[in-house]
C-alpha cells in the first residue's frame, strides 16, 4: 500500500451465501486490492457462508431468479421460476453453474476467497451473526476477524467507497 493518508478504502457489505452471489464480493475486493485500494469486508446473515472452511454446500438456486440463463444446447435457456418446485432443480442448476465455471476457467470461490486473504483484504465476521446461526470462529476459515455493526460503521466512516452486496 501507498502512503496511509493517500489510501483509498473500500468496504463491502457482504449477506448472500450462495454460489452465484459468492462472486461479485471476492471479485470486486481482489481487484481493488490489486489497484491499492484497502478492502474491508463485512460478513453477515447468510454471507457468513462464504467463510465456513469449506465451501461445497454453495449452491443456486432458480426461485427468485428471473434472470437467470445458462448456455446450454448451443442457446441461453431460462429457467421459469415454476421449475424450482420440481426435487433436485437447485442441486442440477449448481452442478451445472459449477461446470460451466470450470469449463470457462473462472476461478473458484475457494480460489478467489484466498486470494483475498493473500492480498490482505481484511476479513470480519459478524459477531451477531455467528452467535444467532450458533457458529464459532473455529467453523470459518482462519485468518478473519469478528466485529459488529460498530466495527463496520466505523469502518465504512472512513471508506471512500461503500458496497452492500
């Protein structure tokens, strides 16, 4: 990082837990971290799902989706909200989300998660969060912090730039 004074800062709410909403957090932090920006990301609710050690319980789901398209036989089919009552959609649409993201070598969220760590995104769990969902520091990954909404105000107060994703 550049002189302290001169830093720009971001902070990113983070409150979604599945695989397609895993992505525009860790993507948008890395990247600014890479420009220099200095990245605070505030897990919380079902965000904390991206800090649990491990991460193949990520899935998508079709319901609420409606924009939702995915390659397949050579067209973008859409997946009609209706299909989502049908056993088994969510399971096939991650596997298949999963396939196309390894087919079009995109990196993985585990992949994307360290690079943060490695590139010294400061990482918060919230502390609430945790205690409702009955979860330790012991069942995320290592490396994060736990804080509140106090930690995150007054991390956001100083922030050049505010996310909620």
């Amino acid at each position: 990082m550049s002189d302290a004074s001169n830093t720009k800062k971001m902070t990113i709410i983070v409150t979604k837990g599945t695989l397609d909403w895993a992505y525009p957090p860790f993507i948008l932090a890395t990247t600014a971290a890479a420009m220099d920006v200095e990245v605070n990301m505030f897990f919380t609710f079902y965000g904390l799902q991206l800090l649990k050690k491990k991460l193949d319980h990520l899935k998508i789901t079709t319901l609420g989706n409606p924009g939702m398209e995915m390659p397949m036989m050579g067209m973008h089919m859409t997946m009609p909200n209706i299909v989502s009552m049908i056993p088994g959609v969510d399971a096939a649409a991650s596997a298949m989300m999963r396939s196309l993201i390894k087919k079009k070598g995109v990196a993985s969220v585990a992949d994307l998660r360290d690079a943060a760590v490695e590139m010294e995104v400061k990482i918060i769990a919230c502390q609430m969060t945790l205690d409702l969902f009955e979860w330790s520091k012991d069942d995320m990954i290592d490396g994060i912090d736990i804080g509140g909404a106090a930690t995150y105000i007054e991390m956001a107060k100083e922030s050049d730039i505010n996310l909620y994703i």
